[in-house]
C-alpha cells in the first residue's frame, strides 16, 4: 500500500509540476474574464479555500464536483458582502439517483446595484470633467453549472460540471457569454484518512462583449453631410482556469471530536500560485471552529499584500430537528489589508 501511494504522489505532483511550468514562462495578470468566477464559497472560506480533497457538502459543485459523490440530499445557500458594496451569491442544490449517481445545479450571482455613468475627465484643462450625468446602470455576472458525480470504485469517484457563463452591462446594453467546464477526481486512499483530490476548473470557450456600446458613427469629408456608422470588435478573454489539488487528513477521529486538516495546492491561469492550509474541528457534529492561512507564493506579492491578508476563520452550528431534516448554520471571516474583511454567511439544509 505505502509503495502505491508513493507513485500515486509522484504522479500527481509531476503533473502540478508540469502545469506549472507551462504557465510560468510570462504573465498573465489581468489576462481572463469572468473573474466572478474566482470568488470562493461555503465553509472552506474559512479554511483558507482548502476544500479539493474534503469536498464532502454542496459546494463540492465548487471546489471539486468528484465529491458530490459523497452528498446526500442537501441544499446551500451561500452569501458574501463582497467589497466596493458588490454582493455574491451561490446556490447549489444536491440530488443523489439511484443507480445512477449524484446530480448538482448551480447558480453563482454578482450583483453591483445602480451606478452612475460618469463623463471622462480631460488632464489638460484645469478643470474637472469627470462627473455624474444622471444616467443610472447596472451591471451583473451570472454562472449555471449542471453537474454529474460518479464512483468509479470503492475509492474513486469522477466528477464532471458544465456551466454557462453571462456577463452584461445595462448600459449601453453589453453583454458577454461564454461555457465552460470542471473536471475532478476524488480517491480515497484508504490509508487511515487520508484523502487525495485534484481538479481543473473553468476551461472552456472565450468570452466576447457585444451590444450597441461597440457601435460608433464618425464624419468623413468624402461622405457628404451624412455620418458613417461603424462598430468596434472586441477581443474575447479566456476564462480563469485553475487547477488544483489537494490532500486532507483526520488529525483526531474520536467521538465527538473530530479535527480535519486540509492542505491544497492552487495554479490559477492569471494570477500567482498559492498555496491554501485549513483546519476543522467538530465537536458532537453540532458545533465547528475553523480557520486557515492562503499564502501566496510570490513572496514579494505577499510582503506588499501584507502577511495577514489571506487569514480566515469561521464557526458553524449544526442540527438535527427530525430524522430526515438537518440544518446548519455557518459564518466565515477573511481578512485583506487594502480593503475591507469580507463576511460570509452560509445556510445548509440536509433532506
């Protein structure tokens, strides 16, 4: 057994090795759309985002959706004051079948309110420009993801999400879509409590504005009195793609304690590595203290973000009302030194 797992981790970090490289030769900093989707969810905020290899409730649609596979009937709602007064959303609802596997639905949600156009102000005269007109829009970002969860066998399960992408802005009427896709695994090694996950993220088509906010009309002196209409063309961005992968362990295991460490290794496509550790612990399954540490590994990035930005903590409460309902009842703290901590509550319901 100790043999095999060795070459299943030496498989899995050549891998991560080799993914690394390949995105490491420039960067690619502000180069994806949709960075919406990036904004993680559910009770592993609070464990600095290590969740690949837990994976073990509805935001498994999230994190890694191999790990649907161990969810019973529940459903989640997650919401987040996110900064500049944004606000986030996610939804996501479990049904196991029988014979069949386990299927998920998703909805992620990005909600900014009403904002006031602003006129461009001019450096070169002494006055300023840039003020309001009055006109009001607003703007949002949404993702529906349909997922599919399978054991292949006793300890390995697959996990498969598509999702639909939409970005627009009521101004000037700009919208964008794009789809694109999660593929997971989940192996339990069977090694004490160890757990193994590893998941790619968000792969999927460009996404590409378009609306009347492209069209334009200019004067041409060959025209007559008229205008020409035209159009600009805009450039599609590539989604942010991650992958991910993880291990976590059961630290204590002896009733009604229980303490899960989890760390995860983390390669966006746009921004720097991290690498994500968390902890867990349970007590009577009704009551959960969590915490974690996201550490960047630009280490220069890290000093100028501040070394506490990237702490998180968390408590949950959770019960049993009736035999086949169960409610829980978390809330998750991050902490960023050049904006405002976020604050995140989270409602789940078992059925």
């Amino acid at each position: 057994m100790t043999r095999k797992m060795n070459q299943i981790m030496r498989v899995l970090v050549m891998t991560l090795l080799v993914v690394s490289v390949g995105f490491a030769a420039f960067s690619k900093v502000g180069t994806t759309g949709a960075s919406f989707l990036k904004i993680g969810v559910g009770r592993a905020t609070a464990m600095g985002g290590a969740f690949v290899a837990l994976a073990d409730d509805a935001s498994a649609a999230y994190y890694n959706p191999a790990g649907l596979s161990q969810v019973s009937r529940q459903i989640q709602l997650n919401h987040v004051d996110w900064i500049a007064d944004i606000n986030h959303d996610y939804l996501s609802v479990v049904l196991p079948v029988t014979n069949f596997g386990t299927v998920a639905f998703s909805v992620t949600a990005l909600t900014m309110g009403d904002m006031e156009q602003t006129t461009i102000d001019n450096p070169n005269t002494p006055v300023r420009e840039d003020e309001g007109t009055g006109r009001i829009f607003t703007a949002s970002d949404f993702a529906f993801g349909v997922s599919y969860a399978r054991i292949i066998t006793d300890k390995l399960s697959f996990g498969l999400t598509a999702k639909s992408i939409q970005q627009s802005v009521s101004f000037a009427s700009m919208s964008a879509s794009a789809f694109g896709a999660d593929v997971g695994l989940f192996y339990n090694t069977g090694f004490r409590s160890l757990r193994i996950g590893a998941v790619v993220t968000n792969y999927g088509t460009r996404l590409t504005y378009s609306g009347l906010g492209l069209d334009y009309s200019f004067f041409w002196e060959d025209s007559g009195p008229g205008q020409l209409q035209g159009s600009y063309k805009a450039e599609g961005m590539p989604l942010p793609t991650t992958f991910r992968f993880g291990i976590a362990y059961d630290l204590i295991d002896a009733s009604p304690s229980k303490l899960t460490a989890a760390i995860d290794l983390t390669h966006p496509s746009d921004i720097n590595e991290t690498v994500n550790f968390g902890l867990e612990y349970g007590l009577s399954d009704a009551f959960y203290l969590r915490g974690g540490y996201t550490l960047n590994a630009d280490q220069e990035y890290q000093e100028d973000i501040g070394w506490l930005t990237g702490l998180s903590a968390g408590v949950g409460l959770s019960t049993k009302p009736t035999q086949s309902l169960k409610l829980g009842l978390d809330y998750c703290f991050r902490y960023f030194k050049y904006i405002k901590p976020t604050h995140r509550v989270l409602l789940t319901v078992g059925f």
